[in-house]
C-alpha cells in the first residue's frame, strides 16, 4: 500500500521539546493553587466565626452567628437508674466475709471491755461498790465477798475472750445457714429487687 496523504509536517515543539513532567513551571504560579471563589467576601470584613476555603476567609453575617438558645430545653441533668434482683446469694463468700466480720466485732469487743474496766477502776467504782458489798455479806467470822478480786483486769478479759470466740463461730454459722434460706426463698419469689441510682 502507498500513503496518498503526502508528506506530514514535524512539529518542532514537539519533537524537541520537554516532556510535560519535565517542564518547568512557570513564574506566576509559584505559590500554592487557589481555586476561585464562587461568593466573594463582604466590604465589611468577617463577622463572627468565618470558614476559610482555599487560605480566604470567608465571613458570616451578624445573623447567622448569633445563636438563638433553644427554649424547653432541660437543665438538669437526668438521673440513670437500674432496677436489679438480688437472686443468688454463694454460701462460701457469705461464710468468708461473715468470718471476718465476727473476727473484728470479738476484737473491737475485748478492746472495749478492757477500757471500760479501766475506766471504771480509774474512777474508784469497783473499790466503792466492793466495800458496800464486802460490808453487806462480812460476818463476825470473815470477810465479805471481795467484788475486786473477782472483777480483776485477767479473769474480765479471759471471760470476753469466750465470749467473743462464741459469737465468731454463733455469727458465721448463721450467715452460711441465712444464705442457704435465702437462695431457697428467692427460687420461689425471685429474691430481693434493689434500685440503683447514679450519683450526679
């Protein structure tokens, strides 16, 4: 086949020209591009806070920045609050905690008794009403009942000390046996109901 268009004139530019990536760019556009704006910029300047497109700053009118506050609307913050049942009590964590429990209430009881005896021995009761007592039962032949000698600081503390360990092992079993009664009754009521508030 024969080419019938003839010859073909050679563009110059083209042919010995740079590629378009390697071209340089020209003097005007050095700094960044900005697109043009579609709504130019009040005479005034801006109002309020203005959004910026493109590095202007376009102002807002006195209308639209103030805000109206909204009426009805709540101040108070409202308070979130669940409902929960209490359906299952574990024995073993009520036996524990109760256990530690009697063990600190038999402490704070010894503790206690040993500073009222003292106290008391301070303000001279037992002397006072050991010599009442020792003159009201004396007889010709001995002495009376001696009130100190049997209320002394050892013979109290030991006889708190019983008691104490009776009512650590009294309060941890009936816990253990109120745990057991109440996973039975809640079976059949559903157990306690409690109402949980948030605190504001």
């Amino acid at each position: 086949m024969t080419d019938t268009r003839g010859p073909q004139p050679q563009y110059e530019g083209y042919a010995t020209g740079p590629l378009p990536g390697e071209r340089e760019p020209a003097p005007g556009q050095a700094g960044p591009y900005h697109p043009p704006q579609a709504y130019p910029s009040p005479p005034g300047g801006t109002e309020g806070g203005g959004r910026t497109y493109g590095g202007q700053q376009q102002g807002m009118g006195p209308a639209q920045t103030a805000r109206k506050p909204r009426t009805g609307a709540r101040t108070t913050p409202r308070t979130r609050k669940a409902r929960l049942r209490v359906a299952k009590a574990d024995p073993w964590s009520v036996m524990k905690v109760s256990f530690l429990l009697s063990i600190a209430l038999g402490i704070c009881t010894v503790v206690a008794s040993a500073v009222l005896w003292m106290v008391m021995d301070a303000m001279g009761v037992f002397s006072t009403v050991g010599g009442t007592i020792s003159e009201a039962t004396g007889s010709n032949e001995g002495n009376g009942f001696d009130l100190q000698a049997f209320l002394s600081l050892p013979r109290v503390l030991v006889f708190t000390s019983v008691i104490a360990v009776i009512d650590v092992v009294l309060a941890t079993a009936l816990a253990t046996l109120g745990a057991f009664i109440y996973n039975l009754s809640a079976g059949f009521v559903g157990g306690v109901e409690l109402t949980l508030a948030e605190d504001e």
